[in-house]
C-alpha cells in the first residue's frame, strides 16, 4: 500500500490550505486513516483521524479548525485546514490502518506570523 501526502505550502496566518492523501488501493479496507504532524521542535502529535464508517476525532488544538474527510470513490482523505496558526508548522504524514500500518511521505505545511 502507498499513501502519497500533498497539498502543504506557506501560507499566512489566518490562511487554509486543504492536504490529500491518495492510497494506491481501496481505502475501504481501511479500518481508520489520519493524519498526524512532527513539528520544528520534532514533537509528534495525532491531529486527526477517521474510521471507515466516517467518525471523526481531532486533537483539542485543531478542534473547530480542522475538518477530516474520506472520499471512498477517489482513494483518497483530506484534511481542511482553516484559520491556521504558526503553531501548525510542520510535516503532515497521513497514516492508515488495516491490520497492518501504512504510512506515507510528509507534506510540508509552514505557516507565518
């Protein structure tokens, strides 16, 4: 299974961006899928997830900014990152799990102040 990341950038304070994470299979078989993010400081942190019945989790820092969906027709998840904050900076991996844990490369989100 690959899972490529994209959709990171720079952008300002205040500013969205919306990351993807298209698998190589069908993400049905997926039990859940998330995103987390290693930051400047190399802290880890679980930002978001989804279960293959499309319940959502976030942690409290993204909670009400972040939004987590799965689109089974495309492969693929998103996160929707609105209203960020510099603390937000890092590499976005997504992640997915069937049993087996897969996880893709990052993609680089750095917003300014």
């Amino acid at each position: 299974v690959q899972l490529q990341a994209s959709g990171g950038g720079l952008v300002q304070a205040g500013g969205s961006l919306r990351l993807s994470c298209a698998a190589s299979e069908n993400i049905i078989s997926f039990n859940a899928m998330g995103w987390y993010r290693q930051g400047p400081g190399n802290q880890r942190e679980l930002v978001a997830d989804i279960t293959s019945g499309g319940r959502t989790s976030y942690a409290d820092s993204v909670k009400g900014r972040f939004t987590c969906s799965r689109d089974n027709a495309k492969n693929t998840m998103y996160l929707q990152m609105n209203n960020l904050v510099p603390h937000d900076t890092g590499v976005y991996y997504c992640f997915a799990e069937s049993g087996s844990y897969y996880r893709g490369r990052g993609t680089l989100v750095t917003v300014s102040s």
